[in-house]
C-alpha cells in the first residue's frame, strides 16, 4: 500500500480539522482499495450483498455529488451512477466498470466539492435544503456528517478488503 493518509494537526482549528479528518477517511477509502485488480474491487463483500469496494467508491462519488452540489451550492447535478429507475445502480457493477473510471469520477467530484466549499464559512447555510424538512444546511454540518459517511463506509470497506486478500488496517 502507498497512499499516504494524512491525519489533521491535533491543534488544527475547527475548519481544518474538519477538512483533514474528511480528507483522511477520503484517503483511506483509495487505501482500502488499492493494488487490487477491477475484478477484485468489483467483488461482493457475501451474498447476497452487492457491497464492493468499487461499489463503494461509487457510492461516495455521488454522496459528494449530493452534498457539495446539490445542497450545498443549489446546483441541479444529476445523480451519476444511480437512477429513479435503479437507486441502488453504483453497486450494479458489470465488467465494463473499471477502477480507472470509478476513481477520476470520484476524484473530480472531491475537487468540485473542495472549491464548492471554500466559498462558504463553517456557520454559512447551504443554497439546496433538506428533502424531508425542507431547512437549508451549514456547511459545518455537511462536513461532519461527510466524516460520518465516509467513516461508516471505511468500515465496509475494512471487511470487504479482508475477505478478498486478508489485507487488514486500521
């Protein structure tokens, strides 16, 4: 494994802290997934689950989508790999999928994400609002719950990584 994660400074302010700790669990999503073929990053973690890493990678392409596009900033960005048709479509891999394509589309949903963000301050209200509450967001929030997300799908991914090749870490 190479990819380095980096960790926030222990005395870092609120801003920076929450960007290194969103940042480091964005790293180690591409660590978990790393050296392997797109076979194995297609894999299902067990049946009947559709959970794979790719599948993941995916995932997170879309959630940044959501949050840093469409609520953060009001944009109208459609979903990229799921549909109304089929919500769950970025965990319906074939062999056409492939980790190079999986990866730049994720990559550049975190760089849009990064240059949405540092047009608002932590307090600042989002432009979209809540589907269910129809409340506008700050962008503290949608960090935190960023790491959250990110967090809970590295732990996925932990399991799914070690089924396939006995890699573990934290």
């Amino acid at each position: 494994m190479t990819t380095q994660r980096t960790g926030p400074a222990q005395n870092a302010g609120e801003r920076a802290m929450l960007e290194g700790w969103l940042d480091y669990h964005r790293q180690t999503l591409a660590w978990k997934c790393e050296g392997l073929t797109d076979a194995q990053l297609r894999t299902a973690s067990v049946p009947p689950s559709e959970l794979s890493l790719m599948g993941l990678v995916r995932h997170m392409a879309d959630v940044e989508r959501s949050w840093f596009r469409r609520v953060l900033v009001g944009d109208d960005a459609g979903p990229i790999h799921y549909s109304h048709q089929d919500p769950d479509g970025e965990f319906h891999l074939t062999e056409r999928d492939t980790w190079a394509e999986a990866y730049a589309t994720w990559q550049a949903e975190i760089e849009v994400a990064r240059r949405h963000a540092a047009g608002f301050a932590l307090a600042e209200l989002s432009r979209g609002r809540s589907r269910f509450t129809d409340e506008p967001f700050s962008l503290r929030w949608i960090y935190t719950h960023m790491i959250e997300e990110y967090a809970r799908h590295n732990g996925h991914a932990d399991l799914i990584r070690e089924r396939i090749d006995g890699f573990t870490g934290e």
